[in-house]
C-alpha cells in the first residue's frame, strides 16, 4: 500500500502538464507569427514550461501532500487552514524548473 501511495495523482499531474504544454507550445507557437527558428522555439518551450507548471502546481502541491502520508481529510483541512494560495506555494522554483 505504501508503495503506491499518491500514484494516482502523479498519473494525473503527469497526463495535466504534458496536455497543457503540448496545447499551449502549439497555440503560441501559431499564434506569435515569428519566423521558424531557434528564437522562437526557445520562447515557446519557456512560456509552455510556465504556463503548464501553473496549471499543474496546486495538482503538485496535493500530490506532494499525499505522497507524505496525509490523506484526502488532511488535504482538505490544510486548505481550509491556509487557503487557496497554499496550493501555489513553491510556484516560482517549480517554473524555473521546467522554464
């Protein structure tokens, strides 16, 4: 049991982040109008990285919780006790990562 603990929400952050990036590479990469190139590449993969890490970190930050040991209640309360903000807790080295 402990072994797969918080396994579902890393399968869900996982499929989360690469949906988000993929879409969001895509859609600037069209939507920029930039000449091909290294310039434009490397601007999409930065702003993807950013973009899909916002969206994923509150999924992060629960998994992170799960993969502790707390359960779905101590999740709840943690919330309850520092609001919707915690989940984004850790934002800016997470995108530094994937930036």
């Amino acid at each position: 049991k402990g072994l797969y603990r918080g396994a579902s929400v890393t399968v869900l952050r996982a499929s989360l982040l690469n949906g988000v990036q993929l879409a969001s590479y895509d859609t600037l990469k069209r939507s920029l109008g930039w000449n091909e190139g290294p310039t434009l590449h490397f601007f999409c993969g930065f702003a993807s990285g950013v973009i899909a890490q916002t969206a994923v970190m509150p999924v992060d930050t629960i998994k992170s919780q799960m993969m502790l040991g707390s359960g779905w209640k101590d999740v709840f309360a943690t919330l309850r006790r520092n609001g919707p903000f915690y989940l984004y807790r850790g934002l800016a080295p997470a995108c530094a990562g994937q930036g």
